[in-house]
C-alpha cells in the first residue's frame, strides 16, 4: 500500500510513520507534503495513492483547498485536533478522520476501515472511484464556526425597527402569534415560527424549553421545582404566561444553565 502523507509538523509526521509501521509494515510512504502548494504539486506529479494521510490544518491553510485544486480520487482520512464531538458524525465508507494524538487502535481500525472497502470491488486493481467533494464540504460546514442571527427586523407602530438579539430576553407563543420580549420590557411580534428560531439562535446563549417558549440564560430569575418531573421558571421581565421547562427538556436545561 502506497501512502501519502499531508502534515506540517515534522514531529507528527516521525510519531505518524512509525505508527504506521507497526499498523500496516507492508506500508510505503511515497510522499510527505507540509502545505496546500507542496500536496498539489506532488499530486500533479505522482500516480495517485492508494491512501492519502491528510491533516487539517496546514502552514498555508486548512488542507480543504487542496480539493479545489486537484482531482483526489485516493481515499483519505483526516488527521485532526479538532473536538470529537464536531466530527462524531463524520463517518463514511470512503473517508475517516484521526484525532490527534494518534493512536494506534484507532489507525489500526481506519486501515481495516480500508480494507473492507476495498474488499468490495471485485480485483486490487480497481480503484474505487470516490467522489469526496460533497464530504469535504460537508466535514467544512462542520469545522467552521456557524454564524448566528444578530439583529431581528421588525413591526412598531407604523414602522420598522432593528432589535439587536443581546436585547431580547425570550421569544414566546400564544398560538396564534409568536412574540419576544427585551429585557426593558417591550414586546413585538416576529414573523419566524419556534423551530425557525431554533436554528437561529446561539444555543449557548438562548435555550427552548417548551415548544411554546424560548429563553436567553440572562432572563432566567428563579428555577422551582413543578409537578409532573418538570420545572417552572420565573423569567425577567415578568410574563402573562407559564413558563415551565418540559420534562424531556430538564436534563439538557439543568446543563446549559450549569455552563
């Protein structure tokens, strides 16, 4: 098996070769790139690989632009030191990620990973064709920061005002219309449905107890215990409605209020 290996760090690369030594001795590395430039340029002029070993983050950029400027048809599995929980789902058959340090199980288990897709072809001479632009993208979307709503437009009196979101202490429904409140106490209409907002809203700041009810952290006055394994809050400013946490909701909220 020939393996290319897309890392800036001279360290990582020594620890990764000898990883692999004991992983897969059969192994040949046939290239070390350490930047977008070197990687595409060896692919210009190198038979592709039969695994590309690709980090992340690299001295010119993040290693996705190679993507741009090549056709990859290798397989390729990532080497990161990005959270776990932001690639957890990012498990395919044709590409895999590490997190650093590497470990040799979990190289072992992306080699076998390899193997197993290759073992569907019918000869070792077929390489699979991979299309992996859509997966880049996706793994992209997953590694960037998600830009959350900052300001709402909406209705007053005859005219539009601007309500930046650090205003708003929580969004509320009568099932009709639904609504949010500042924290001075005013209240407009806004033209978004409950999941809409959902998708909205920094989490970190603004949490959805109740399909009816949408809060920021900052609004929260008291917590109190309520029947039924759920619980009531009393929110600042005051509202015409019961705000309780519903009982598939407690957990989570007890979490995100502990943050």
């Amino acid at each position: 098996m020939k393996i290319l290996i897309v890392e800036d760090e001279e360290l990582a690369v020594k620890k990764l070769q000898k990883t692999l030594a004991g992983v897969e001795p059969d192994a040949e590395v046939v290239g070390v790139t350490d930047s977008i430039l070197s990687t595409v340029n060896w692919l210009e002029d190198n038979p592709a690989p039969d695994l590309i070993l690709m980090d992340i983050e690299l001295s010119d950029g993040q290693s996705f632009e190679i993507f741009n400027q090549a056709t990859i048809k290798s397989p390729v599995i990532f080497t990161t030191s990005y959270d776990e929980y932001a690639l957890k789902a990012f498990k395919v058959n044709s590409i895999d990620y590490l997190l650093k340090p590497i470990q040799k199980e979990d190289l072992e288990a992306a080699m076998q990973k390899l193997k197993q897709m290759k073992a569907m072809y019918k000869t070792e001479e077929t390489r699979p064709d991979i299309s992996i632009d859509n997966l880049v993208k996706e793994l992209q979307q997953k590694l960037q920061p998600k830009e959350y709503r900052k300001r709402f437009l909406v209705k007053h009196a005859q005219k539009l005002v601007s309500i930046e979101v650090d205003e708003i202490a929580y969004f509320f429904s009568d099932g009709r219309l639904n609504f949010f409140k500042t924290y001075d106490n005013r209240k407009f209409v806004v033209d978004y449905t409950m999941d809409e907002l959902e998708d909205m809203l920094d989490p970190v700041k603004y949490f959805r107890i109740s399909r009816s009810f949408y809060i920021s952290v900052d609004s929260v006055d008291q917590i109190h215990d309520y029947f039924g394994n759920r619980l009531m809050l009393t929110l600042k400013p005051a509202v015409d409605k019961e705000s309780i946490v519903s009982r598939e909701k407690v957990t989570d909220f007890k979490k995100w209020m502990g943050k």
